[in-house]
C-alpha cells in the first residue's frame, strides 16, 4: 500500500532555510557591525575644519558619558557610544583624566583615548627671567591667562628664575610654589658644596650677593669673575659700591631711567652699598643658578674693581690705578658714541 508523503516537511525545511537565512544574515551583520567599529576605533578619525588640533577641556570629575559627549561635540570621535564602549572594553573608563588636550586632525579613537589615559595634557609654560624683582615674577604670572586663583608677592630672592610647566586652570600660588621649592633645592644642594671660609654665613646671604651679582652684569661668562670681586671686597672690609643696590633702594629694582645722582650716591639708605658697609638687608632681585654658584664657589683673583668697557662686558682691574685708566676709556668711549 503506497503511502502519502508528509505535509509537514516541506515546511519544516522552509523553516530550516529561514532561520539560516536569519542567523547568516545576523552573523554578516554583526560582522559588519564590528568591521565598523574596530574601523571608528582604529581607522583616521572626522577632519578638523581649520586643520589645527582641537583643544577640549575635560573637567575634574567628569563621567564617561560626559567626556564622550565632549568629544563627539568637539568632533574628535564620530560616535561618542563608539568611545563609551572601547573605553569601557579596554578598561580605561575609570582612569580617564581630567585636563587640556589638543588632538590632532583625524585623530583615530585610539589615539585620543590612549592622550587622555595617559593624562597627555596640553603643557603651557612661563618663563621668569634670570634678575626678575618678586614684583615682576607676580605681574608675570597675573599676564598668564591661562592661569587661575591669586598669588601673594614672595620674599625678593624667593624663587628660582627658569621656565617652568603648568596645566590650564592650575593655581598660580601653586606654580609660585614650585619656583619657591626649586630655589630652595637648589640653593642647599649649592650651599652644602660651597667653598670654605666665604665670607658670607648664611644661606640667605648668599642668595642676597648672588642677586648683586646678578644686577651687575649680563653676561654670563662674567658672573665668575663679578662674584670674586665682591667676595674680596667682603673678606677686605671694602664696600660693595653697587649701583643695582642703589636702584633697588629707589624703584624697588624697576629701571631709572637715568644716571644716579650725587645726592643718591651719598644718601644713607639701607640698600645704599656705597654708604653701608656690607650687604644690604635683602636681595635686590632673584638671582639664577649662575649667580648662585658663583658666589658660592668663586674663582680665585685678585679683582678689586670692575667697570662697564662699552662692549656689554666689564673690565677688571686689582688696583685703583689700573681701574682709574680703565674708567678714563670707558668715559673716553662714551664721549665718542655719545651714550
């Protein structure tokens, strides 16, 4: 007896097919799904408009979510749920760090996760010139836009005049700190290696000679030399009879604008070294590291005197007959150029 084939196979099949049709289709799809994403993650990131880096600030304690959006909004990543995922895949969702960053065009998503994982923040720097007064370090700081919070003047000679680092936003009493504890490293370090018998005693002391030196002369390969002048004159009794001295004692270190008059060169002021036996009783401004190890270890000479020689530098001299022929050019050379 023949029997009728079954009805319900064919549709069993039709299933079949269906639902691996389906599970292919899926499986294509999740493919092309991460296709995309490992290219968003990998591949060049969106153009800038201009071509420069965009800057974007991510704030203390902002989310994963809201430093996404950040992105996303600045255009440095395509897809801010595409960020979110590779963040949290990576386990870099919780050391994302707060700051100023500059991406480049076309950053890939790797790249700008991997700046803020590693806190790669943009690095501003200000620059305090070797022989600033305290006043000027502050107003220096104050032109620093991209600095925050206030400051208080520091004691003259406090800090260490160089180029420092600092983040956008960051305190400027905080970076003030900084150049106050590299002067203070440095002047130990230089203190515990000075040379015997100076006759300074204190550190303090030498911060307010090198800062003397500092003022006399611009050139660096001088200092040595300034330093050993006026080390003699203190081991002889002499005074310093220093102009910067004077100055300070005027304008607080700002410039004169003129000579020194007579009347100032005789006044009995503290800062006066050519009245006052001697160091003045502060630094006259914030001496470099130059100036600072000069003092501390100067050359041995037997210099007495030093006077401008009309090429930027000085001329030395042991006795006052040889500085008085050394004065004569220097007035004869003024006459000339008329300076």
């Amino acid at each position: 007896m023949s029997r009728k084939a079954s009805p319900g196979l064919p549709l069993m099949r039709r299933l079949l097919i269906m639902a691996m049709s389906a599970f292919t289709t899926l499986c294509l799809a999740l493919v092309l799904v991460g296709l995309w994403a490992v290219w968003s993650y990998r591949g060049a990131g969106p153009a800038t408009p201009d071509g420069k880096p965009a800057i974007v600030m991510l704030r203390k304690g902002a989310g994963l979510n809201e430093i996404a959006g950040a992105l996303e909004s600045a255009h440095v990543v395509r897809s801010g749920s595409i960020f979110i995922a590779a963040a949290q895949v990576t386990g870099a969702a919780r050391g994302l760090k707060a700051g100023e960053y500059a991406f480049p065009s076309k950053a890939s998503m790797a790249r700008v996760l991997a700046d803020i994982r590693a806190g790669r923040v943009v690095r501003h720097q200000v620059t305090i010139p070797e022989g600033a007064t305290s006043d000027m370090v502050i107003e220096i700081l104050n032109r620093e836009g991209a600095l925050s919070g206030e400051a208080a003047t520091p004691p003259e000679g406090a800090i260490l005049p160089e180029t420092y680092d600092f983040q956008r936003g960051e305190d400027r009493a905080a970076v003030l700190q900084r150049m106050m504890d590299a002067r203070d490293k440095l002047l130990a370090a230089l203190w515990a290696k000075r040379q015997p018998n100076l006759p300074i005693s204190t550190p303090e002391e030498a911060v307010i000679l090198a800062s003397i030196v500092e003022k006399e002369t611009g050139v660096a390969r001088e200092r040595p030399q300034v330093a050993s002048i006026f080390v003699n004159r203190l081991r002889k009794g002499m005074r310093l009879e220093s102009d910067p001295t004077i100055i300070y004692g005027i304008t607080r270190g700002r410039p004169l604008g003129r000579r020194i008059l007579l009347s100032e060169l005789q006044a009995p002021t503290p800062y006066n070294t050519y009245a006052i036996s001697g160091l003045p009783p502060t630094p006259i401004a914030n001496p470099g590291r130059a100036s600072l190890a000069a003092v501390l270890d100067p050359p041995t000479t037997d210099y007495l005197f030093f006077v401008a020689d009309g090429s930027g530098g000085h001329a030395f001299a042991a006795t006052y007959e040889e500085h008085q022929r050394n004065v004569e050019k220097w007035r004869a050379w003024r006459a000339r150029t008329g300076k």
